[in-house]
C-alpha cells in the first residue's frame, strides 16, 4: 500500500504547545526537549539472571549505533537505580526520575528484548509525549504484539548490529533531521510525521522503512501456522 499522509492531527509547532500543556498538567514545565538527546531502554525488572549478559550486549550494540549519530544517551541501567543492584529507592521515585528522562529526550529507543512492565511503562509515556519512539527487535525474539502493534512508534529488527551499525547508525541521524507531529497515513494509520524546513510532513515509519529496508520489523514471521 502506497505511505501517503492524508491528514495533519498535530503539526510539529502545535506539538509544542501540546508539550508545554502536559508538562504543565504534571508539574513539569521547567522540563525543556533536547533534539539530539535519546533515552535508551533495556529490560530490567523480572528478567532472570542467565539473561542479563544477552540483553545488556546486544543493548550496548545498539547504543553505539546511536552514539555513530551523534545522539547523546542516557541509560537508566546506568542511573543507580538498577534493580539488578539494589532496590532501595522508593518507587515514586524512579518513577520522577525515569519521566523527566524520558521527556528531556526527544528519541525513545526501546531494545525490546525480554518482555518487562517498566519497559512498557516508559515506552507508553513516550508514546504519549509524541516522542519519536523507536522499538528495536533482534530477529528471532518475539516480542508482544501490545508494543509491536502501538501507533507512533517506528519498528525496527536487526540481525547483528556489529554488520548493520552503519544502517542502524543512518536510521538515527535520518530521525535526527525532524521535527516531530502527528497524521493519519494511508499505509500506517495514526503515525509519526516528520517535518524539515519548508517540505510537507512526511511518514516517519513510512520514510525509516523505504530507507533502511533492512531494518524493516516482520510480524509476519512470528505467526504459529
């Protein structure tokens, strides 16, 4: 199907305002957006230990993909918060301190690699700040279709990131370029747009997808027959 946007929901400078009206909602004005910052999520809570090594390599991998795009990162593995270390913090406050993470960023990025409820919680609140929220898959570990299937959100699989960096790397400099909004597309339904300069808005999933084909998430393959 043709990746047509056919209606503006939220231009990127009503975005702005609709921002501000949120932060304000929950006491979090003085919070400002920085464009090349990224909050980078991995599984914590409730993955068993002889997972751990897995999951935290292949999220380092995807890390540095992004450092390749000048994207500046915050971890919150590496927050001293980690329930993987100690459990002492109260849960209010991990609570504030991973949202204003997350809304300073303007790039979510999920390595969804083991299905986890704090993932979920911060995926969803980015999803809800309209940030451009990108769920990274590894080939071969299904995820759920309740994140694989949220609107605005820009799926991404990978084989092995050490011989895909430079695609993974492109993909994040290529997000980098826009401002976000939100349009009804012809291909994606209720979808990210991105704007730059003068240009119509486009599709972000729709332009990640023509762009980095190799990439491109494939439910398809995860169907029982």
């Amino acid at each position: 199907m043709e990746c047509r946007v056919t209606k503006v929901l939220l231009s990127s400078k009503q975005r702005a305002e609709y921002l501000r009206r949120l932060l304000r909602l929950d006491g979090l004005d003085v919070i400002k957006e920085i464009g090349d910052a990224a909050y980078a999520a991995v599984p914590l809570t409730g993955v068993p230990k002889k997972e751990r090594s897995f999951i935290i390599r292949e999220h380092e991998k995807i890390k540095i993909c992004m450092s390749d795009a000048g994207i500046r990162i915050y971890d919150p593995k590496d927050a001293g918060m980690n329930p993987w270390s100690k459990i002492e913090d109260s849960p209010s406050d991990v609570y504030d301190l991973d949202s204003k993470r997350v809304l300073i960023a303007r790039i979510f990025e999920l390595t969804n690699l083991w299905p986890s409820t704090g993932g979920g919680i911060e995926l969803h609140k980015a999803v809800s700040y309209l940030k451009m929220a990108v769920n990274v898959n590894k080939a071969g570990v299904y995820t759920s279709r309740m994140s694989t299937g949220a609107r605005r959100i820009i799926l991404m699989e990978y084989d092995d990131a050490r011989k895909q960096r430079d695609e993974i790397s492109g993909l994040f400099r290529t997000l980098k370029e826009y401002e976000v909004g939100v349009g009804i597309c012809s291909a994606h339904g209720n979808t990210l747009l991105g704007y730059s300069d003068s240009q119509a808005p486009l599709c972000l999933p729709g332009l990640i997808a023509e762009q980095f084909p190799g990439l491109v998430y494939n439910f398809d393959k995860y169907i029982t027959k």
